[in-house]
C-alpha cells in the first residue's frame, strides 16, 4: 500500500491524565534528587521509560493520515467489524480500560458482541490495544472519524485474563494471533490484486518490506523484548539500535509523519511537514530495552532433558557457535551469509530485500513464547527448529538428542 504525504494536521496530545502526573512526580524527582547523581540518572531514566511506554502503547505519530485519509479504515471498522470480528483477525482487547459496568456488560452479556456500536464504544475507551480511535458524538450518536495505529498493535498481546483477547497487556510480546493482512486487505481503497496477496500473508506476519520494493513475502512479527545489549536490529541487522527500526517503521510502514532514509536501501521518504516522530525515539528506545524476555511458565519443560540439551546445543549441535553469550547470539560481531538461515533458500530472499542482504542470529531468551520459528514461519515447533538444522547441518543427533535440544530451548 502506497503512503503518500498528506496535509499538514496539529498534533494531538497522547498523554493520558494519569501519567501526565506520573512524570510531574518523577520529574520534580529528577529535578531535586538531592546529591546522588545515581538517583538523579535513575529517576531521569525512569521519566523517559514512562513517557516510552506511552508513545509504544497509544501513539500514531500522525499515522491517522495513512489509515484514515487513504485506506479509509475508520468506515469499514464503523460499518463491518463488530468485536468477535474484531478479535478473530487477533485484535485484543486491554481489560485494565474497562470500566466495571461495561466488563459486566460483557459478562453477561448485556453488551453485544456483534454490534459494531460496540467497536466503537471500545475505542472511545482506548481498550482496543494498538488501535486509536477518535470518536465524535453528535445529538448523542458516536461517531467514529478517524483512525490509526501504534506499535502495541503487533508488538502486544494480552494475558487473556478476562476472556480469550481480553485481559492484561503484555508489551514486546509478538502477537502472533494477529492477522494484519486481512485486516489492512478490509480497505475500500486496495484494488482486488493487492487485497489477494494480503490475504494471502496468513496469521502472524506482516511485510515490512512491500510499501519500499513492491515484493510480497511476509515474516513473522517478532517479539519487541529482550534486545538491551543487542546492536543488530532486525531479522537481518539493519540496524545498529533499535531508533533506527522504530523510525522506519513509524514512517515507512505506519505512515507516521515525519522522515526515513537509507542511502543502502536507496530509499528517503517524508510524510507531512511536521516531524512527529524523531523526538519521541530516545524514549520509545529507552522503553524497549527496558522490557525483559519471558521466563517460561512453570512446568513447561522436562528439567533433566533441558541440562542435556544444553551439553549438546554447546558441543556436538555447535548451535553455540551462533548462538553465543548471555544472549545467544554473535550478532555485535557478524551477520551471516544466506546459507546460514534454515530458511533459505526462499524466493524473494528476505534478506536480499534488506539493507545488509545477510542474516542476524536471533536471540533466543524467551523463544517459547513466539512460535512459529524461522523468519518465514517454516518452523512450527522448536521440535522441528533443531530436526531442520539437523538434516541440513547433517549433524547426527539421535531423536533422543533432538528431543533434548527442544527441551533446552523452552527453558531460555
Ligand atoms: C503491522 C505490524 C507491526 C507494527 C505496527 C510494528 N511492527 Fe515492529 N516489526 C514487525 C515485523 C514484521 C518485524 C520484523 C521485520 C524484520 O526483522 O525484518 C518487526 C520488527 C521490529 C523490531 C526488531 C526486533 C528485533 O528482533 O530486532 C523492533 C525493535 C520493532 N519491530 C519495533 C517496533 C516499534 C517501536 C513499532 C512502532 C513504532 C513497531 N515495531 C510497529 C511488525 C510491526
Ligand atoms: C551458522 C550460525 C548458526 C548456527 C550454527 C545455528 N544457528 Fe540458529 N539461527 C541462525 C540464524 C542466522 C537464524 C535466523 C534464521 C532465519 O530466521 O531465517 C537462526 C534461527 C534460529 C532459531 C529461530 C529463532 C526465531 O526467532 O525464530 C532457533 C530456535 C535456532 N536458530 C536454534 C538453533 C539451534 C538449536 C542450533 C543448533 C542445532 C542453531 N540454531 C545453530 C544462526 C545459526
């Protein structure tokens, strides 16, 4: 889907009343933290990660210019996306913006699920996560006008705590019942070719790489925690920090306004004349590397077979070759050619779209919570993760090895 630049629109004020006095509070900490200039870092920190998660959960940068004014989003979801629809393309919904009366409501059913007056109620909320609504009222009829998008939509699920969709936000975490390509292929503006190849896309995985080279092949939406201390962003290590991939996601995939270019991608697009989104990296940045992997539920893997694993996973697996360090992987010190991807050969290769045209080993801590594996999904468990590598490396395990090496995996 083309972004084109759109008219000039005042910014809109994301921050939320509680928070507003949240950082009131810590920045009068920051201000006079007495003498330490430890509580004075740590405070300061505290304020930007705060104002972070603000910009990560409810900011469009302006992106309502892309999937209002163009894909006309806000009409299909007033008129055809009730919430059972809503949440069976994986759209969540964040209990914590429910009132009482209208989590009631849904408990007993009082309110409809299939109407899409509802939909709009929930956005009104804000509950809808990853999705803003703005939502007008008129002789006592809400309307809903405009439309757009943040990270939260891809890069959050929720703990399903209420309900299956409905519960606690879980921020970094992929959200893999997502299905983007059905949601963006709903638009009245996308001619019937390019809403087949969205379709086509299937649960979990987007194409950061269409709106640039016009390529269609999807990658799996992954996990946004457990990257401090990792220098290569990206599948294929565009990016040496994570503000370089937030900038050309916030402008080249949501439509956020404001400038992206890489001479290595041959690429520099702008949208509008105002810049709402260099200013707010340093915190979105600062609010990613906060959020940690997931430990693995308890009871989730066999103990005795993950301390195996390990042994083979650093011997005769040389999955620690790669895999290396406190975050299993070498990717502060080298990219890997083609080859190394299980993956490959695929057409389009997904590296030869990118900037570096080579692969980054990903780090595994956590990697239980984000099935399918592989860039293009091709692995469904981590089971199949270790046969693949085992047939194509030819490394020998025995079943019992590989089993082993599954089980050590679940366990990071
Ligand atoms: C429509 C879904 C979608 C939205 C919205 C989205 N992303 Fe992503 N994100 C992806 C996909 C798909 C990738 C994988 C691309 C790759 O690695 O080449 C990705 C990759 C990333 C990575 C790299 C992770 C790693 O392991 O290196 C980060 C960080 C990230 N996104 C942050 C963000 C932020 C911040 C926003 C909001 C500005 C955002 N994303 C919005 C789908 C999305
Ligand atoms: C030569 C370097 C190298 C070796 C050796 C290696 N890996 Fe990988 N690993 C990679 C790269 C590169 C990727 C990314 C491939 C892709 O997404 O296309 C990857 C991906 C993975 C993934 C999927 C991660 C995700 O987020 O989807 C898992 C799990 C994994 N490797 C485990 C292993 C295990 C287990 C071994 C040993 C049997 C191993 N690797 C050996 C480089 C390596």
């Amino acid at each position: 889907m083309p972004t084109k630049p759109t008219a000039l629109r005042p910014a809109r004020s994301t921050w939320g009343a509680a928070t507003a006095v949240l950082f009131a509070a810590l920045s009068t900490l920051a201000a006079c933290g007495g003498t330490g200039t430890d509580a004075d870092a740590a405070a300061e920190q505290a304020v930007l990660v705060a104002q972070g998660r603000q910009t990560f959960r409810h900011d469009t940068f302006g992106d309502e210019a892309h999937w209002t004014d163009t894909l006309r989003m806000h009409e299909v979801i007033a008129s055809a996306v009730d919430p059972l629809t809503a949440l069976s393309v994986g759209l969540k919904v964040d209990a914590d913006a429910l009132p009482a009366e209208v989590a009631a409501g849904i408990q007993n059913g009082s309110i409809d699920l299939r109407s899409t007056a509802t939909t709009v109620a929930l956005l009104k909320l804000n509950a809808v996560v990853g999705v803003k609504g703005t939502v007008e009222t008129l002789n006592g009829v809400d309307r809903l006008t405009r439309v757009g998008i943040t990270c939260a939509l891809c890069h959050s699920t929720v703990d399903n705590s209420f309900a299956p969709g409905i519960g606690r936000r879980l921020d970094g975490w992929a959200n893999r019942d997502l299905n983007p390509g059905a949601i963006i292929a709903l638009s009245p503006a996308l001619d019937t070719a390019t809403k087949a190849a969205l379709r086509g896309w299937g649960v979990g995985k987007f194409d950061p790489r269409l709106n640039v080279d016009g390529l269609s092949k999807p990658v799996v939406i992954p996990p946004a925690f457990g990257l401090d201390g990792i220098h290569r962003i990206t599948v294929t290590g565009d990016g040496d920090d994570i503000a370089y991939w937030n900038r050309y996601v916030a402008v080249v995939e949501m439509g956020g306004l404001g400038t992206f270019s890489d001479p290595r991608l041959n690429l520099s697009v702008t949208h509008g004349a105002q810049d709402l989104v260099s200013a707010k990296l340093p915190a979105l940045q600062a609010y990613q590397l906060s959020l940690k992997a997931p430990t693995p539920p308890a009871g989730s893997f066999d103990a005795a077979a993950a301390a195996r694993g390990k042994l083979v996973f650093e011997g005769i697996g040389q999955c620690a070759s790669c895999h290396s360090g406190a975050h299993f992987t070498d990717a502060n010190q080298r990219l890997h050619p083609l080859n190394d991807s299980m993956a490959e050969p695929e057409s389009p290769s997904y590296a030869s779209r990118s900037a570096t045209r080579q692969y980054r080993t990903p780090p595994l801590k956590g990697i239980w919570q984000h099935a399918p594996y592989f860039h293009d999904g091709s692995a469904a468990t981590l089971e199949d993760v270790v046969r693949i590598y085992n047939t194509k490396r030819s490394l020998g395990l025995d079943s019992q090895q590989v089993s082993d090496v599954a089980q050590y995996l679940k366990s990071l």
